[in-house]
C-alpha cells in the first residue's frame, strides 16, 4: 500500500514539473515588431558655434589727444571712411604749419645752394676761385637738397597727424558700443579701442568637430576640398530655437587640431543682408549627412550590454538577441545600423531591454 502510494505521489509531482517547463516554452508577449528595409536617410547633426561678422574691427586712434567730438551713435550703420570720432586738432594744426614753414625756407636754402654752386662753376672756368670752393659748393648744394627732403618728410608726418585726428571707419558695418566720451584722453596705445565695427553682411559661424569625424569626412568626400565643394549646404539654428531663414556652406577647415581637446575648427559662411544676425552671437549649426540605402531602426529598439549594443530579432517567431554596429550619427531617435541586419530582418521595435532571450512573440507591426 505505501509503495502505491509512493508511486502515485511521484507521477504527480512529474506533471507538475513537465507542465511548468511546457508553460516557460510556450510562454508568449505582444510585442511592436519592425521588417528592417534599406533606404536613403539624411541625418542633421547640430553643433554650438559662435557667430562673427565677415569683418570685425577695432578701431583705435593713431595720435594721442582729447576727443573733441564723438559723430556716431551706438549701434549705427557706418561706411567706409565716414568720420567716427574726432580728436583735438589744434596742437596737430600748428605742427602741421610749422612743418610747412620749414619746408619754405629749406626751398628757399635749396635754391641759394643752386645759385651758389653755378656762380663757383663760373668762377672756376676763369681761375678766379680753387677747386676747393667748387667742392664746396657743391657739398652745401647736397645738404640743402637733404635738408629740404628733411623737411618735406616731416611736413608729410605733421599733414598725416592732423589727418589722423579725424578717426574714420575702415570697414563698412555696425557700431559697437562706444568706450569714451568727449574729453576723454586718447592714444595709440589705449587697452580698449574708441568702437568696435563689424561688417555682418555675412556672418562666420565657427564650430568644431572631433579628428575622427574630419578624417571620415575627408575620406568620404575624397580630400577637404571636395568636402567643402560637394558638401551639402548646412542651416542655423538660432537661440531660441527657430531656424534662420538662408541656409549656408562651409567655407574652411582649420588645419590644425586644437592641443587638449582634438577639435578642429570650421567655419560656415552665412549671407545676413536683413542683419538678423550677430557677431558675438550664439547657434547651433545643423550638419546634414545624407546616407543611401540605409537600415534605420528606432533607438527603442536598441539595449545596451557590457558596452555592446543588441537589438532582438524574431526567428521563427522567438526573440534572438544580436549585436548590430551604429553609424555614428543619430537624429536622437533613431540609429543606422551598419552591421547586424540586413533587409527584411523583423526585430522588436519598443522595449528591448525587458524582452527575454527565446521567448514567443506575436508580431505586431510598428506604424512607420
């Protein structure tokens, strides 16, 4: 009778375990699956820059002084060779008439010299003086001549510095803010310039990539000349987060890597005619990368693993992990996959990381 029973016990507890394992294979989840296809996909790629107009200048002045008068305001529209600032002319005016005088009376001096070397060469032909008084002669005819070239060249330097006390703008552009006022001592060598112009009618908008992205860059395109040629054309994103109206290019490369941070500088160019934009303004550049023929996957679909990333693929209709390659772009909510699918792989589109290895899956197509 206890053997029996024994027996009976035993075939229960079988059953339970053969119906727990038949449970855990034929376990089944619902599941967002996704049919990976190839297709041409461009990713935009944004990066910090600094905005700074074509041409930004400090304008200092080349005499010392006091300004007399200040002919712009703050923020202005200049041109080239329009009056900024004025310095006190008077000391400048009075050099500038002392020099003129000198170079009178060193003309004057000239020209006895001359008067005096053809009454020597005279007297010579007829023995009436030595050859030493010729020579002579000749010799004050020469300093006569430096002295009025002495003389010239300081009332060119006097005529410059009285030239100088009028500060004009080098560069057609914008006024900064201006750092002096009226009475104001001045010199060439003041810390801060009178006012800043900047020409924005394009604006350099500078940012950096790391080496390793130049150096794919250059071998996509072939060299970087052929980058910056056939690149596609980039767009800027402004502070507050709207797009600005023209789009642009990169211009140049820097050909050097920064020491410390193995960035290199870019530059791209964008046209401002309406001067909504800023030197010494922030953005962001927006970098488009156009791929052909591309496996896209949403980034939901991706779990990371001992710095490895997976995606879990349905095969015969249980979930199989396997590891893919990223291309190093995202748009922030989808990778590229280089490498680990091919086309018409089905994966799980939504919550990886709590999917089990092997379990059963019903496919339920993601809306694309």
């Amino acid at each position: 009778m206890m053997n029996c029973k024994t027996l009976l016990i035993a075939l229960v507890g079988l059953s339970v375990v053969a119906c727990k394992q038949k449970t855990a294979e034929e376990e089944t989840s619902d599941y967002k699956t996704l049919t990976v296809k190839a297709e041409n996909r461009t990713l935009v790629q944004g990066y910090s820059a600094r905005l700074e107009g074509r041409q930004v200048v400090e304008v200092r002045p080349q005499v010392s002084g006091l300004i007399t008068r200040i002919c712009i305001d703050e923020g202005q529209k200049v041109r080239k060779g329009q009056v900024l600032f004025v310095i006190d002319q008077v000391p400048y005016q009075a050099a500038w008439a002392e020099a003129t005088a000198n170079v009178k009376s060193a003309e004057a001096k000239l020209a006895t010299a001359r008067l005096n070397l053809e009454s020597a060469q005279v007297l010579r032909e007829k023995n009436v003086v030595q050859d030493y008084d010729l020579n002579t002669a000749r010799n004050e005819l020469a300093a006569a001549q430096a002295a009025w070239e002495q003389a010239k060249a300081q009332e060119r330097n006097a005529r410059n510095n009285l030239s100088y006390t009028e500060v004009k703008s080098p560069v057609d552009g914008v006024a900064g803010m201006i750092a002096y006022r009226v009475g104001a001592l001045v010199s060439s060598s003041i810390s801060e310039p009178l006012v800043t112009v900047s020409d924005d009618s394009r604006v350099y908008a500078y940012f950096s990539l790391n080496e390793r992205q130049v150096t794919s860059l250059t071998e996509q395109y072939g060299s970087l000349e052929a980058f910056m040629k056939h690149m596609e054309e980039v767009e800027l994103q402004l502070a507050g987060g709207k797009k600005y109206g023209e789009k642009g290019r990169i211009s140049a490369v820097s050909g050097q890597v920064t020491a410390g941070t193995g960035a290199v500088v870019l530059r791209a160019d964008f046209p401002n005619q309406k001067g909504l934009l800023r030197s010494g303004g922030s953005a962001t550049v927006l970098v488009p990368t156009t791929l052909e023929q591309a496996m896209v996957i949403p980034q939901s679909a991706t779990y990371e693993l001992q710095n490895k990333t997976f995606v879990y693929k349905v095969v015969n209709g249980k979930a199989q992990s396997a590891p893919v390659t990223l291309y190093r772009l995202n748009n922030g909510e989808e990778y590229v996959v280089e490498e680990g699918l091919k086309p018409g792989d089905v994966i799980i589109a939504e919550g990886a990381g709590l999917v089990k290895e092997g379990v059963r899956v019903t496919t339920k197509q993601a809306k694309e």
